[in-house]
C-alpha cells in the first residue's frame, strides 16, 4: 500500500539536509517554494499527478521544525533558528 504521508516526510527530510541550514530566520512561503523548486514534480501545485498543496508543506515544515527542536512558527510565518541554503539553489533568484 502506497503511504503518502511517510513518503512526503522522507522527501521533506532530504530537502531540508540538503537545502536548510541552522541559524537565522526565514518565512514559511521561502520554504515552500524552495521545496517546489527541489523537487521538479511537485513545482506545479495543481499537478494531478503529484497533487500538493502549499499547506501540505507547510505542515511538512512544521513536523520536521518540532523533530528538530525548534520552537514553532511566529505568528507572521516566520521560522527561527533556520534558512534556506541559497548557495545549494540553483534556481533561486540571487
């Protein structure tokens, strides 16, 4: 049986080794647009293939902050104590 859930988890934990780092601060949206750009199936959020929502990530985010013992987001959807990588983006605006 396919597990949707696990799945996105393990991708959401390989983007985050891969493309978020400790220290300063960054907001929820950074993020998920980050992911998109990562993983090329999931840039079209209304894809029927690989059907994923912003709040979907948003909450893959917000799981993988708390297993990494960070406090939760500020009431303005930023994170604290991560960012993106942006030296790892290759597609990032710079």
């Amino acid at each position: 049986e396919y597990d949707r859930e696990g799945d996105l988890i393990q991708e959401f934990e390989a983007f985050a080794e891969k493309r978020l780092i400790a220290g300063g601060n960054c907001h929820r949206r950074e993020v998920v647009g980050a992911f998109r750009r990562f993983y090329a199936k999931y840039r079209d959020p209304e894809s029927e293939e690989y059907p994923l929502t912003d709040l979907e990530i948003e909450q893959l985010l917000r799981y993988w902050n708390r297993k990494q013992g960070n406090t939760d987001v500020t009431n303005a959807g930023f994170y604290q104590g991560i960012q993106i990588n942006t030296e790892a983006d290759a597609f990032a605006a710079r």
